[in-house]
C-alpha cells in the first residue's frame, strides 16, 4: 500500500526539506580549504548548525585551541561563517580597509536591516559621527541627569521599604532603569519616563533580533516575502511617531527661532538630517535604531555585575570604600566617574569574563582577502574573531578562568602580575581585548555606555545591599553565540546609615 500522508502532506514535506536544506546553504563561496568544525555535508551540516545554536562555547574553544593563530569555520543555518583566531589574524581584520571587510556588509547580513531597521539607516548613518562626537564630548554635562534619572527609576523598580529585603527580577528590572537613563539623554523629560514608550523601546530590540534571525535563515528568493510578513518595524514606527512627533516638531520650530535649542541626541539628530531624513517617521525610525544599539547590550552587562555582586558581597564593599570618598569630594559628575579606578576595572572585568557572548569583529568579503599566514577567503564569505576564547587566553591573561574584580585596577600583591596586560580603562579596545571591538570600527558609543553603566554600579552599591534569593546563582545560557545573565530574582534592601 502507498503511504499515507496528513498534516497538508507533512507540512510540505516538511517545507520542501526546509528548501533544500536552504538551498544547499545558500550556495556560499568555496571554503573547502579552510579546516571546519563539523561535518560539510548539507544535511549533516545543518545538524551541526542546530547543535552550535546551544553549544557555541564548546565549538568555538575547540577551534581556537586547535587552531589558534590560523583560520577554521563553524556551521551557521544558512551558511558556514569563517573565525580568524591569534593576534596577527585579528590585527589583519582590524587594518583591512572597508571595500576589502566590510562591517555593514556584515551587519546588513546579520541584522537584515532592509527588511528589520530600515536600509536608510544602513546607507546613511548619519547618527554615527553624532554619537562619536557631539554625545562623547557632552557626558560631563547628562552626568547630573544620569544620576538624577537612575536615582529615580532605582526608587520605583526597586520598592524597597524600611530596612526590608525586596525581590525584584534583575534582568527585566535593569532594562527597565536602563531604558529610563538613555532615554533622559536621547529625548530627554518627560518622554524618558512614559510607560508605552517604555515598553515599545524595551520591545522593539527582541522583535528586530527576532525578525532578523527568522528572515535570515531563509533562501533569498523567499526573504522579501517573509520580511514583509514578520518585521514589526512599521507598527513600531508608527506608535514611535506618536510619542516623537511632537517632539521632533518643536525642536524644529525651536531651531529656526530665537529660543534657546534643547540639548539632547533626539535634537542632534534633527540638525545632522538631510532632505527626506528630516521627518518625523524617519527621524523617529533613527531614535529607534540608537535605542536598539543601546538598551539591551547594555542591559545584559549590568545583570551580568548585578549577579557578580549578589554572589561577592565582598566586591561591593570593595567599591563602596572607593566610591564614597570619591564622591564626597567630587559629587556625581565625570571628574568623579574618572577617578573610580575600581568600579571601572570591576566593569571591564564583568566584560571580558560574562561579556556579550563568543564572538567579535564580524566582517563580510567584499574583495578576496589573504591573512598574514597565508590562507584566503573569497568574496562573499562572513568573518569573525574568537572573543571569548581570546579573553580567557592565558598568553594575555594571568589566571583567565577566575574572575578577578580588580585585575585592571589594584597593584600587584606580592610581586605577582595580576594581568599581562597591564591597567587598561574600560573602554580601551586591543586584540586582546574584544568587547566593544577593535580599531576605527570600534563601539561609538562606548564612552556613553560606560558612563551610565559607572553611574549605575556606584549608585547601587552605595545605596543596597544586593543578594540572591536563595542559594542557586541564576545560570547563563548561551544562544547562538550570544551569553544572556541568567533569569531570576536579585533581593535588595537599602543599606543603612551604620553599613
């Protein structure tokens, strides 16, 4: 007898063998030459792909140990994406020029920004030498309203009364003070503090990463159609607008007159834009990708030190000796932040060990490209760096599986080196060094980051004592490459006068 079928004869057959097992990997540039980490096989491939979706760590170590200082690639669903391992590797991506490596192809790629943010973000980041410039340069003046805007998110997340311990789910409870904090410099009072355009900015990351990925692994043939069917960014602009729009109206009218002209980066923006760009939809389309950028990475390193300290106690006292002569003397401003040597080290520790997950530097082959040892890539072909692996190198750092708060900051005891490195600052990128990057394409926005995330960690530590409900420390889990805190509750209690 034939074989019965249901289920709309198996859903398609399964989507056609999920298109050809996306049309044979998306027929990528020949990489038969560079070792792989996995079988090649088209289905096997694939296989692999799923597997490394959770085990990226096990994958990407393996590679980097077995071939440090030369090439390997790893299984991806719809295509195999190349690692470049060892210092001289690194140093040839971060010194090839743009029309050779290029990021935004990279990112166009990762981020389907034609189909999730926009392609005119892409081709016009105009927000970029904004960010680099005009937002850098005026951290010393937001410090007050950084402050200002975390001692008031703080105080309603966190409900704290009396000397009473209160739990509060740390991940969902950092997004929503980060949210509030950015946003008292990207658009300022009292938008910053609006519930729905709280929520829309807190919400829009996930969809876009959501959307990105889902339209990614499709064959291109099928990408437009499926972009159009779940991208959210529309909606999403549209109930930005609202909130925005009036905004964006009175700035402009503002600027063309006599009155003195709000500083903020939504105002910056306004002045950097050109012709169709000075809109209120495509303005608040931008507002939409710097929040993007910004929200949750740095969401995710603050629960990453959050657990650090309910776990170490002992690491929060440590600060609090530093923090609270500091800004006895200094106040809450820059000069003070500048000076915190601990709290910055404590920060860049968090980073290198917990971080944002296994890999940096992605670039995509736009010309055929030969590494300092020898071996190619083709056109067309994605490469990274081993982030995680470099960071827990013992040819650059002394002991890299523990977790030393104060490597970057304290001296030396007994002679011994804490780091082979040296005392490095926070937002000082290197080879060794890969959180925010690494050369002219490093993060433009770290030098903001890393003031909020500073403002952040000192108000906590001065104000709570923090500590885990229950025994069990939240585990991290890796997806696909990317390290996210674990989910749970972090208690806190406000410390009194006399701790």
């Amino acid at each position: 007898m034939a074989p019965e079928y249901s289920q709309s004869t198996l859903a398609a057959m399964s989507l056609t063998m999920f298109c050809l097992i996306v049309w044979y990997r998306s027929r990528g540039p020949p990489l038969d030459h560079i070792p792989s980490m996995g079988p090649t096989a088209p289905v096997a491939a694939y296989i692999s792909a799923i597997y490394f979706l959770f085990n990226a760590p096990a994958v990407v170590q393996k590679g980097y140990e077995r071939y440090k200082g030369s090439l390997f690639k790893i299984p991806r669903l719809n295509y195999w994406e190349v690692m470049a391992s060892g210092y001289e590797s690194l140093e040839d991506i971060r010194k090839a020029s743009d029309d050779v490596l290029s990021l935004d192809g990279a990112l166009r790629e990762i981020l389907q920004t034609k189909y999730t943010l926009g392609s005119n973000i892409a081709d016009d980041p105009y927000h970029i030498p904004i960010i680099q410039s005009q937002l850098t340069k005026s951290i010393p003046g937001f410090c007050g309203d950084i402050h200002d805007e975390i001692v008031a998110a703080c105080t309603e997340a966190i409900p704290c009364v009396g000397h009473e311990w209160v739990a509060v789910k740390s991940f969902q409870t950092v997004v929503e003070i980060m949210c509030r904090t950015i946003n008292r410099v990207f658009v300022g009072l009292p938008l910053c503090r609006d519930n729905d355009y709280r929520a829309l900015i807190s919400k829009f990351t996930v969809d876009v990463v959501k959307c990105a990925y889902i339209i990614r692994i499709c064959p291109d043939f099928l990408k437009p159609l499926v972009g159009r069917l779940v991208t959210t960014v529309p909606s999403a602009v549209l109930r930005a607008s609202k909130h925005l729009g009036p905004l964006i109206e009175e700035r402009i009218n503002t600027s063309d007159s006599t009155d003195a002209v709000k500083t903020d980066l939504l105002t910056w923006l306004i002045e950097g834009s050109q012709d169709d760009e000075r809109s209120i939809e495509m303005l608040s389309r931008r507002v939409l990708a710097v929040n993007f950028a910004a929200i949750h990475t740095s969401s995710m390193i603050f629960t990453h030190a959050l657990h650090r300290l309910a776990a170490h106690p002992e690491f929060a006292q440590a600060l609090r000796e530093e923090v609270e002569p500091v800004t006895a003397e200094f106040g809450w401003s820059k000069t003070a932040l500048d000076k915190m040597k601990r709290v910055d080290s404590f920060l860049r520790e968090v980073l290198r060990v917990d971080g944002l997950g296994m890999i940096a530097l992605p670039r995509r082959a736009l010309k055929p490209f030969t590494f300092s040892n020898g071996m190619s890539i083709p056109p067309g072909t994605t490469v990274s760096c081993c982030m995680r692996s470099t960071h827990f190198d013992e040819e650059y750092y002394d002991d890299p599986n523990t977790f030393n708060p104060f490597r970057f900051s304290d001296p030396p005891s007994n002679g011994a080196n804490t780091s082979k490195q040296g005392h490095k600052q926070m937002v000082l990128t290197g080879a060794d060094f890969l959180s925010f990057g690494h050369g002219r394409h490093a993060c433009p926005g770290r030098f903001f980051a890393s003031a909020v995330l500073k403002m952040l960690l000192t108000h906590v530590v001065t104000t709570y004592d923090v500590k885990f409900e229950g025994e069990k420390v939240p585990r991290q889990f890796f997806i696909n490459g990317v390290l996210l805190p674990g989910r749970g509750n972090v208690m806190f209690r406000k410390r009194s006068a006399s701790t």
